[in-house]
C-alpha cells in the first residue's frame, strides 16, 4: 500500500465517524441519577515494531473502539459500569489482528465516617512486550478493595486489598501469574495544603508449580502540595523481594517509589512528573527490577486545541539466574528513552480528533532486544 492509498484510507476512516447517523446514545434516568454514555473511536495508525525486537517488522494498523458506561449517583453507594471492545487490523501481520472486550465495575460509597470502594475488572489485552521482545495475549482479571476511615482530626488510616490473574494464551512461552496485595497507609494533616504518609505493602506472586515471590516495603511520603509549585503525591521506601520454590534463593533489596506531581505553569499550561520504581514479575514469570520517570507538558490553545509533549526514561534489570546472558555472562540491562506528541482539536460537543507522534528507543545487552520503534497515529472519537 503506496503513501496515497493510506492517507485516502485515513480520509475514508474520519468521513465515515463524522458522516454517521447521530442517534441519542446519551441516555438519564431517574431524575437524572442515572446515566448512560457511548463512546466510539476509529484511527489509522502505524508502527515500526509490531513484534518490539530487533527484527521486528512495521505495519499499518486500523483500529476501533466501542464502550458503554452506566453510572448511577442515588442513595449511599454510587455504581460506575463499563463496557467496551477494542479491535485492531494489520495490514502485513494479519493474524495478530484482535477483538479485545474488556469489562469494569465499581462501586463507591463516599458518604459516612468509613468510605472505600470496590472495583472489579476482567478484560482481553493484546500488547507488544518490550520485556519478552514479542507479542503476548492474556486475560486479565482484578478485584480490589479501598477504604478510608479518619481516626482523629488530624489522623487516618486507609487501605487496599487486591486480587489480579493473569492467564496467557501462548502456555509454552508465558506464566500464568496471580497476585494477592495488601497495602496500609497512615495519613497525618501536615497542615490544610500537606499530608504526610507511612506506607507498609505485602505482596504474594504466585507463578504456579510451586514457585512463588512475596515482597515486603516500607515507604513514605507526602501528598497535596509536594514541593514549590509542584502538587500531587510521592513517596520513597526500601522494598525486598523472596523468590520461593525456583532456581534463586536469598532476598533482592533496593528502594522503591512511586508518584505524580503536577504544576499549574498558568491557567492553560501544565507540567506533570511520574516517577516509577518497584519489583514486578514478567510475561515468562522472571522477577525484574523497573525504574522509570518522565515529564509531560500540556498545553491548551484554546476551548478546543490542545497539545501534548512527553519524555520518559527508564531502565529494567532482569533478576536471578534467568537473568544472565550465559553462565558466566553479564546481566542483562534494558536502558529505554521515548518522546512524544500529540495534537487534540475538538469539533464540536460529541466530535474530537488528534494526532500523535511516538518514539521509543530500547539499549540492551540481548541484542535481539535492542530496537527502535516509531509509532504515528490519527484517531477520530465521539462522545454521547
């Protein structure tokens, strides 16, 4: 397909989203307590690296979305339901095209001396892996449970429990993984702009076979207005990782971090940091150690343009014995940088559209995992 005929596709794509009929697809009831909204997206993309590895081949890509979301704001607990179907067609690697379902629900209670909610998830994900250099296809299933109760005035005390699976459908390449996750944080008011935090997390990662992880961290941190202009929430800990029942044996220790700031530079302009740093399990169910940052500045035009500029860094090492290149051979280190943009431009109250820009660049010792990768995409959305 020459550069003409894609870009005659691309105008086909976007007159076809602005063409179509517009039925009422945003529906209240109940005296406007319940609510129902459509979503419906299409874009024409490219990427480089379909497969991310060094041999990776590019394709043009079509995909589409479609999601429904009912909410309901009545009585003590409130209801947030969603569903959706993500679709994406290859134009050179036909059989990784995909139908991707994905279903959420959550239920809040906000009122009250106790508040929390409950979230539940399952949903269909095809990705390409920078971690396991190829694609892999997984369900993915999550229950979890937040609350929130104040102690005294200036104290109180929340939680998380959660649930998640994973299941792959290429058995002989990928693990199966589920995680059991506990978490407690401890909140102090400061003073009406900060509060201060201590966070104890343990985690159960279970690979199957009898092999298995459990983490333990101790963090802390601030939350509100973090440091100068900057606001959001951070914190800083010492986190250690016990594999059971495989090849390794001992303890990995290293700090761990988590976090978002944001800086309002003016009414229209933003600057956004996140910071990333803790022990995770794999595709292959490898332990691996990932550190990332980035910045992102956004800026809005006007009622209807907006732009977005994005630079994240980051480095993966790959723990234990799988994680050597030979028997006696370095460890293998994954260093990454990407940069991005896009451009919103919205039509009018149910018609958007936006173009963006991606560069991702991997520096490994795998030379198979040593890659560039650019990805462009045009994608047209409507909202009832």
């Amino acid at each position: 397909m020459n550069f003409r005929q894609r870009w005659l596709t691309a105008a086909a794509v976007t007159a076809m989203v602005v063409c179509a009929p517009r039925a009422r697809a945003l529906v209240s009831l109940e005296d406007g307590r319940d609510h129902f909204y459509v979503d419906v997206t299409a874009g024409l993309n490219y990427d480089s690296a379909v497969f991310a590895n060094a041999q990776s081949g590019g394709s043009l890509t079509y995909s589409g979305s479609l999601s429904i979301d009912f909410t309901r704001r009545a009585g003590w607990i409130g209801v947030n339901v969603s569903a959706s179907m993500d679709s994406e067609r290859f134009a050179s690697f036909r059989g990784q095209d995909y139908n991707d379902p994905k279903l959420t629900a959550e239920f809040t209670k906000q009122t009250g001396r106790t508040t929390g909610s409950l979230t539940l998830s399952a949903q269909r994900e095809n990705r390409a892996d920078v971690d396991v250099n190829t694609r892999d296809v997984s369900w993915n299933y999550d229950a979890g449970l937040n609350f929130q109760y104040p102690v005294i005035e200036r104290y109180s005390i929340s939680g998380t429990l959660d649930y998640n699976r994973v299941d792959y459908q290429d058995q002989a390449l990928f693990t199966n993984l589920s995680m059991y996750t506990g978490s407690v944080y401890l909140y102090y008011i400061l003073n009406e702009q900060r509060d201060l935090f201590v966070d104890y997390r343990a985690r159960y990662s279970d690979e199957g076979l009898g092999v298995f992880d459990i983490d333990n961290s101790l963090s802390g941190g601030v939350s509100g207005k973090v440091f100068g202009p900057f606001n959001g929430s951070i914190q800083l800990g010492y986190e250690q990782r016990t594999p059971h029942g495989g090849p390794d044996h001992g303890t990995y220790g290293d700090l761990t971090a988590s976090g978002q700031t944001t800086w309002n530079i003016s009414r229209r302009m933003t600057l956004t940091g996140n910071l990333s740093r803790d022990f995770t399990t794999i595709a292959t169910g490898q332990s691996v150690d990932a550190t990332s940052a980035g910045l992102t500045f956004q800026d809005s035009f006007s009622a209807k343009a907006s732009a977005t500029l994005s630079g994240t860094v980051g480095q993966t090492r790959f723990l234990g014995a799988a994680g050597l290149l030979g028997p006696n051979g370095p460890r293998r280190v994954d260093t990454f940088y990407s940069l991005s943009a896009a451009y919103f431009y919205t039509i009018n109250q149910h018609l958007k559209i936006s173009v963006s820009y991606s560069y991702y660049a991997s520096y490994s010792d795998l030379a198979y995992a040593e890659f560039p990768r650019h990805q462009i995409g045009l994608t047209v959305s409507s909202h009832w």
